[in-house]
C-alpha cells in the first residue's frame, strides 16, 4: 500500500488536547489513511465510526458527554469518518475535545463539513487540520522508481492521479467519468440550496475547457444566462468540494498588472480530461501546454501541502502580456516559475525582475520538473 505523506504530520499532532480534521475531496483515500493509523494501535485502544451508517449518525447527533462516554468507553483513539453527516457536527466535536482532553479524536470529511461552516466557530482553537489530495507524484515515488515515474507521466496528466484510478488503471476512464459527473461534488447538491444544477454541471466543463487561462466571470455569466454572483457562488462551492482552486494575480499595485482576473484549474487533470470527454495521447492533443501546466501546479500545491510549507500562490501578467504562470510568496521573498512542455530555455520578464528586485524565474518542464514537486 502507497503510504499517505500526511500520515506522520498526523500522528504526530496526537495527544495534544485538540482534534484532527482530515478534509478532502471524495475518493481521495481518506478512510484507507485513518485506516492505517488505527491499525498501528493495539484494537482495545481503538474506536472507528463510519457515519454512513444510519444508527451511528443518531448516536452522534446532539449528543451528551454522558452518551459520549458511554460510546467510547476506554478507547484512546476515536475515528469519525465522513463525519459531515451528522447534524451539528461541529457542537459534538467541541464537546469531545472539552470534555476528553486525553483522548485522541480524528474526524474525516468531504466538502460539505467545510460548506455547512459546522466545524470552523466550534472548533477555533480545538483542532488541527489537514487536506488530502489525491495521490502526487513522491507517494507514487514508493511504488516507481524516477525513470519508471517518467515513463507513466504521460498517463498519469491524462488519467490523473485519483488512488482508485492507480489501483484499476485498465477502468480508469469509466471510473473518472464517473467521478466527474455528480458524484464528485453530491455534497454541493445534498447541503446547498442549488435550485439549477445543470448549470452547475455546465460551469464546471466551461472551465475546464479554460486550464491555464484568465476567467472573466462576467464571461462566464454571460455565457451560461446566470448573473455573475450565481457565477460567484457556484465557483466558491466547487473550490469548497476540492473539485477546483484560483490562483489570483500577484500585484503591488503596478499600473500594468492585471488585478481581476483569476485563473482556474482542476485539482486533479484526470477529473478535467473527464469532463471534456477527452482522453487523447498527448502527442495529438491541442490543449497539452494547459494540461501540463495544471498538472504540475497541482503537484506543487500538493507537495506544500503535504509537507507543511506556508505560501501564497498567484500567477502575474501584465495587460501588455508579459507573464509568468506560477509565482510563490514567502518570508517576503518571490520565487517564478515559467512552466512549458516543449521549452528548452525561458527568459523572465524584465518589467518583473525590476519591480521586484531579488526574485528569480525557473523554467520548468518535463526534464527538471522532479525538484519543483518535491521528488
């Protein structure tokens, strides 16, 4: 089995008075993780909860700390899995964690124990918390050696990295389209109030058909006959689901910086490639410099992630077009990356070099991409 990067920066928050939170999008392997730590403590020190099941759901919901002692009994360790199921989740995570300050609690949800804000006011300052992705390219570095991980980078920009998909590569586009559909964001249906979904569904493929590019809104709006703000919520919504994320544009207020537009892109290009039906080789597609950008982006957002590292994430471009696709923030220090599939050679802009003087630009592409995500 492929272990899981976060699992030790998880253990190692243990038995420090506060829960664990580990969100992430659905099929990512969030069971099979908590999973894995449970079995490295003895069974009798051990309690899982899957509240899919009905009976435990009631168990869980507006609960005592009597009734909460009376369920766990002496176990040390407590697992609530997709604990967005329960009503008023976060009050009964808060009462645990008060009244049990020597157990350990572990809850794991999709988006909506994020989309129903039942966790962020009870818990502030009781809890710890993680987001799982899918699979990145040094967890995958357990299974493949380097020059076997490039041999199936190809398949993997395409098909993406979702574990199922690593598990039954010969179902994966069946899977995917699975995923894809409403599956993948059924908390977004079920916990909000989406009074048109196919709208929702329509949004999603307008962006994935727009990887790598600025996203107007307005456009968007326009487009679809919804008003921007529907534009609005629905991309919040999808972010909340882990089914997209924005990079804003970095500005200290130059003139010719662009300041409104945002780019979009999927956390995972499998799920993209899915969505627009598309799951052609590389080598006769026409969307290969997005796809690669997506990718690679997503694999630097993962590896932050999992190791802990605080950034701030922005792309740059000047309305005179002069760009850089990915640029990271931290300790005050700027750090560019110009990310192309065919490039050989790449020259930062001028105009950016001197308004932020000490920053640098790399280039990154598919024969020194290893550093920049973490393998």
């Amino acid at each position: 089995m492929i272990k899981r990067l976060l699992q030790e920066r998880i253990e190692a928050c243990f038995f420090k008075g506060k829960a664990v939170i580990v969100y992430g999008a659905r099929q990512v392997g969030k069971t099979t993780l908590i999973k894995a730590i449970q079995n490295k403590f003895p069974e009798n020190d051990t309690l899982y909860l899957n509240c899919d099941e009905p009976d435990l759901r009631g168990l869980l919901t507006d609960v005592t700390s009597t009734e909460l002692q009376a369920l766990i009994g002496r176990r040390k360790i407590i697992f609530i899995d997709e604990a967005q199921r329960i009503k008023n989740i976060g009050l009964t995570l808060k009462l645990f964690v008060d009244n049990f300050p020597d157990r350990q609690l572990i809850a794991t949800g999709s988006s909506s124990l994020d989309l129903s804000n039942k966790i962020v006011e009870p818990l502030t300052g009781r809890k710890y918390e993680f987001h799982l992705f899918p699979f990145s390219l040094p967890e995958l570095s357990q299974k493949f050696s380097l020059i076997e991980l490039r041999r199936i980078l190809e398949s993997r920009i395409i098909l993406g990295m979702y574990p199922e998909i690593e598990e039954k590569p010969d179902e994966a586009q069946v899977l995917l389209k699975s995923l894809a559909s409403s599956y993948l964001y059924k908390d977004i249906l079920q916990y909000q109030d989406i009074r048109r979904p196919e709208i929702l569904e329509k949004l999603l493929i307008a962006l994935a058909l727009q990887i790598g590019r600025e996203v107007s809104y307005n456009e968007l709006a326009n487009s679809l006959g919804v008003t921007k703000e529907t534009i609005t919520n629905y991309i919040q919504l999808l972010e909340k689901a882990f089914v997209i994320y924005r990079l804003s544009p970095f500005s200290r207020n130059l003139r010719n910086e662009l300041s409104k537009l945002r780019k979009i892109y999927f956390y995972d290009t499998g799920i993209r490639n899915a969505l627009v039906n598309n799951f052609n080789s590389l080598q006769i597609r026409q969307d290969v410099g997005q796809l690669w950008e997506n990718f690679m982006i997503s694999e630097r957002l993962k590896r932050n992630s999992n190791n802990g590292y605080l950034v701030n994430a922005y792309f740059w471009r000047t309305h005179q077009q002069q760009e850089i696709d990915y640029l990271e923030e931290s300790g005050g220090r700027l750090s560019g990356f110009e990310i192309k599939w065919q490039a050989r050679k790449g020259r930062a802009p001028e105009t950016f070099l001197k308004a932020y003087p000490g920053s640098q630009v790399e280039l990154i592409n598919r024969d020194n991409f290893e550093a920049f995500v973490g393998l």
